[in-house]
C-alpha cells in the first residue's frame, strides 16, 4: 500500500484562496492557465500501478483518471493519476486542497476556487463534467471513511 506522509495543516479556505491568488496573474488568459494547469499536472506523483485499475477509475471522466485514497490519524489522503496533461493537473489541485483533510471537513467544503478562477470557462463543459465526477469521488470517499469512524 501506498505510504502517505505529507499532512497539510491548512485549512480548506486557505488553500483554495492560495490557488485563487496564483491564477489572478493570468487575468483570464486562457491559454496560459491553461499550460499552467497542465504544468501543475506534471508536479503531481505518479499513481502506482497496482492503483490504476478499473476499482480506482472515476467514472464521468472524459479522460481516464484513477484515484486512490487512504485515512491515516483522522485525515484523508488522496494520490491520482490521468492519461492526459490537463486532467492530471485539474486533480493535483483538487487533491491540493482536500488531501489531509478531516471527513467532514471535505464533505462539507464549498470547493469556491473553481469557480473563481473561471474553471469552467477555461477548459469547456466535457472537463467540467469529469471535474465534477471527481470531486463527487472524493467526498465520497470521505463519507465512507466518515461512516468505518463511527
């Protein structure tokens, strides 16, 4: 099993108003968020492959993309992998936000970022689609792992 280490003590807002701050300097310029997006993508680890498997696939996605998670000392860690550039880099900025994040704290989280930024004008209805997916996946995990605390 894959061993997760990096906690992220910041809260959920915080980090989302981070992302909110690198993306002001492109000032809507589609191209360059774009390279930008797909730049963050390659920063992100690649996923095992014993992970990249049907069990780990979000289904909703236009691209393949697999997401693993795992509960260490109350909080959710997520690692995730794609076949393309741009989705790979959409996940690390998801998994930026919500890994090593309590439960509740990611099922309840209002992900306001996207919409900031301009997300779905950026990268069209299909990705926001397979964006959406994603998310749903990870606060899905979070309220299975919510459910085995009890």
């Amino acid at each position: 099993m894959e061993e997760i280490v990096s906690v992220n003590a910041k809260p959920i807002d915080v980090l989302q108003d981070e992302i909110i701050e690198e993306f002001s300097i492109f000032d809507g310029d589609r191209e360059s968020t774009i390279f930008y997006i797909m730049e963050l993508g390659q920063q992100l680890e690649s996923l095992s492959d014993q992970y990249k498997t049907d069990e780990y696939i979000i289904k909703g996605c236009q691209s393949k993309v697999w997401l693993f998670s795992k509960m260490q000392n109350n909080r959710i860690f997520y690692m995730a992998d794609s076949n393309t550039e741009i989705t790979k880099g959409l996940i690390s900025l998801l998994i930026r936000v919500l890994s090593g994040q309590k439960a509740d704290d990611i099922i309840q989280t209002n992900l306001y970022f996207i919409e900031k930024i301009g997300m779905g004008q950026i990268i069209g209805a299909q990705r926001s689609n397979g964006l959406t997916a994603m998310i749903k996946q990870m606060k899905l995990y979070a309220m299975a792992f919510k459910s085995k605390i009890r």
